[in-house]
C-alpha cells in the first residue's frame, strides 16, 4: 500500500484497522519463514522415509532375485531328476526285457549264430558270408525291442510291406546323418527314410556276433539302426526283386574321412588324459595317437566299402561310370534300383540340384549335424591334423 493510500484511510478516520492491516503484514514473513522451515522438516523426514522404503524395496527385490535363481535352480535338478528316473525306468525295462542284457544275449548268441547252428564249419574263415537271422528269429527278437521302444512296429510294417523303400546308406563319416535330418524334415513320416551303414552281410553279423551279442556291457546291444538293418538284410535275401530301391550314398576325401572316424571313436580318457582332466593338450599325447591311428586304425574301410555294400548288395557299379567332380554327383539306375552318389565336399553346393534331380524335392536344403567343429575333441582334433606326418606309401594306398 502507497503512503498516499495510507493518508487517505487514515483521513477517513479508519485508524484502527490501518494498524491491524500493518501488524498483519509485518508479521506475514515471520509466519511463512516459520511454515518454510517446517516443511523443509518435514520433506527430510519424507526424503529419508523415501530412501528407507528404497532400500527396503532394493533388499526386497535382491531377496526375490535369489528366491527366483533358487526357483530356477531347483526346477533345473527336478528337471534333471525327471530325465534321470525316466531313462532309470526306460533301461530298467529293458533289462527286464532282455532278461537281465548278458545273459539274453549270449543266449541269442547260442541259438543263432551259424558255427553253433552247424551252418558252417568250425574251419570255415567266413562263417557269416551266408548267414541271416529267420523271420522267426527276427520276430522273436523284435518282439522285446518294440515293447522297449528301440523301434517301431510302423518302421518294421514299413521296411516288409512298403514296394520301394528310400535308404541313406554310406559308411560312417561321410555326411550321413547331416542327409538323413535334411529328409527327414520335408517328411512327416520318420519311418519314411532310413538310415543304414553296413549291408555287407559278412562284416554285418561279424559285428552284430563279436561285438555286439558278446559285449559285457548292462545297456541294450541294439540300436534303431542296427535293426534297421537287420530286416533289411532279411528283406535283400528274401524279397529284393519284389521292391523298388531308392539309395542316397555318399563318398569323402578317404584320409580326412579316417581322421574323423578314429576321434568319433577313440577313447578320450585313455587317449589324451591331460586334455580330459585338465583340457590340457600335450604333444607327446597327441603323437602317440598318431601312432596308434597310423599302425591301428582299420585305413581300407573307404577303398572297399562301395563295392561290399553297393555293389555286392545292390548290383550297382559306380566304377564304371566316369564321375564329374564339376557337377558334384552322379545318379546310376540299373533295374529295381535307383541310386545319387554325391561328394561330399561338393554337397553345400550341389545337393539342391542333386535332390530336385533324383527325387524332385525343390526346396531341399541341408541341415548339418554332427559336425566335428561343434564335438568336445574340436581342439584335439585340430592339433592332431596339423602334426600329423602321413607316410608317402599310406597317401599313394589311399589314393590310387
């Protein structure tokens, strides 16, 4: 208010409330100072309240975090104890089945085999050449692997009645399982493509006797593909001509291919203890197993295979026709059966025109599995190849 206003009021005789307005605003400032100070007070406390209630919720939350690792942790082991009781039960009813494993197998091993039979003499070198299992035995045994679910009675339906059966059949090493999968996936029906690498009767039974049936291991002596073969064996002596054969087969750069076979199969632990105790790759180790593969390891396998278990099976020489190493495969029909060999180094590129070719699949692509790049022996693997010094005479064998 101006002084101007003040003589006014006071002219108008209002005296009184003039000095009540006065006091009133003089004592303003203090009241509202006072009132500041107070609510500062109180935003402290709020602010330290605040930062209480925040690091309640933080110990609150660090509490749930742990309970959910704890959660998690526990439903990883149930998880775990699930899988382990499951596979317990499954090998528990298997060994049931097999009745109790060695002893149903040496028993197999007594009625079947064909020296025991009096199939052969007991000089006989090759006491497996003309060997098979009967449809009696066959149904027997399979009895006990359907109902321990080893196979299926779809795939054995489907191997005895089906008129042409499709077969990925190679030697061990050669991109098998990488073409079975890519089929696989364009199908619907598992039973549909199988998946062999022995069909060569001799070397088959001289497996499924002497390694197999005589084992002293607990677990089952077949698997999936073991009896796969098996009625295939009993379906090329009884039924060949009477069904059409579709065979994808494969071949690899024969001394890589025996690399790769030997660490698919060696023993790690007898082989490289300091990479399995403490993945610690010695060269004094890893020479060693060059030794053991150089003086050991079975080399011929890639040399002869074709012509045991494609030629000798099947009736098809795939010698005889020059192979363009440009174009990557090659597809050979001679009657019943139909047959694509592909290179494997060539398979990335060629196997689109290759399956649209032969089976007239145009969206064929590969899936690749069982690589040695994503094995647990990678390391090893790769220190091996690099100090390997292959004998001249071993190079010529393997490539002339």
């Amino acid at each position: 208010m101006t002084r101007k206003g003040l003589r006014v009021i006071q002219k108008l005789n209002f005296p009184s409330v003039v000095d009540d307005g006065l006091k009133t605003i003089h004592q303003q400032p203090e009241e509202l100072q006072k009132l500041a100070i107070a609510l500062e007070y109180r935003t402290d406390n709020l602010e330290k309240k605040l930062h209480k209630l925040e690091e309640a919720a933080n110990r609150v939350e660090e509490k749930t975090d742990n309970f959910r690792e704890k959660t998690n942790s526990l439903e990883n082991r149930v998880n775990k104890l699930e899988k382990t009781t499951a596979e317990i039960k499954k090998h528990a009813r298997i060994a049931f089945l097999f009745g109790r494993g060695i002893d149903e197998r040496y028993s197999l091993y007594l009625s079947t085999h064909p020296t025991l039979k009096k199939l052969t003499q007991l000089t006989d070198p090759d006491p497996y050449s003309h060997h098979y299992l009967t449809r009696e035995q066959l149904h027997s045994l399979f009895t006990y692997c359907i109902e321990s679910k080893l196979i299926s009675q779809k795939t054995i339906d489907y191997i005895h009645n089906s008129p042409e059966l499709v077969l990925v059949h190679q030697m061990g090493k050669v991109g098998s399982v990488s073409i079975h999968r890519s089929l696989l996936k364009l199908t619907n029906d598992d039973a549909s493509i199988l998946h062999t690498h022995i069909l060569d009767k001799k070397a088959f039974y001289k497996v499924f006797y002497g390694k197999r049936l005589l084992s002293q291991s607990t677990t089952p002596f077949l698997d999936q593909r073991t009896l796969i073969s098996l009625l295939l064996l009993h379906e090329l002596e009884n039924n060949f001509s009477a069904k059409s054969w579709v065979i994808i087969t494969a071949v690899r750069e024969p001394i890589g291919r025996n690399i790769s076979a030997y660490f698919q199969n060696v023993n790690l632990d007898l082989t490289f203890p300091s990479y399995s105790a403490d993945n610690v790759i010695k060269d004094e180790e890893v020479d060693q197993a060059i030794a053991a593969f150089l003086d050991n390891f079975d080399h011929e396998r890639p040399l002869t295979w074709m012509d045991a278990n494609v030629k000798e099976v099947f009736g098809v020489d795939v010698f005889e026709k020059a192979f363009n190493p440009d174009k990557g495969y090659e597809i050979y029909e001679q009657d019943n059966v139909k047959l694509l060999l592909i290179r494997l180094e060539s398979l990335n590129d060629c196997c689109g025109s290759a399956f649209n070719e032969f089976l007239g699949i145009e969206d064929f692509k590969l899936v690749p599995k069982n690589q040695a790049s994503d094995k647990k022996y990678h390391d090893l693997y790769k220190a091996f190849k690099e100090r390997i010094s292959l004998p001249e005479s071993y190079v010529r064998e393997m490539y002339d």
